[in-house]
C-alpha cells in the first residue's frame, strides 16, 4: 500500500466534506497497516482520523 496516496485520497474526500469516506478509507487502511505490521503507518492513518474527527467538531459541533 502506498500510503502517500491513502493518504490523498482521503484528504481528497475531507475537501468535499465527505467525512464518512474519509474515515472509511482511513479505517481501512489504518486496517492493512495493522496487518502488515507498520506501526507507523497506523499511527499516521490514527492522526489523520483525529484530525477529521477535530474538523467534524469544529463545524458541526455545539459552539456553547
């Protein structure tokens, strides 16, 4: 897996505010670098996950 354009490709989804893809393709890879044993690659997708969830919260969340 090329984890530069997992990587794109969610951003990719992010940019359209289509953040149930973005998590998906970010789940799944995060899925196959657990499976091939690259901790950093896990612990890449596991930031960008946070980062969507951060951006979830910052437009949809309570603002009180």
């Amino acid at each position: 897996m090329n984890i530069e354009s997992e990587a794109d490709r969610v951003q990719s989804f992010v940019d359209r505010a289509n953040y149930h893809a973005a998590l998906n393709i970010a789940l799944s890879a995060l899925n196959e670098c657990r499976r091939i044993s690259d901790q950093a690659g896990v612990d890449r997708f596991l930031k960008i996950m946070q980062g969507i969830v951060e951006t979830l919260v910052d437009e949809f969340g309570s603002k009180a």
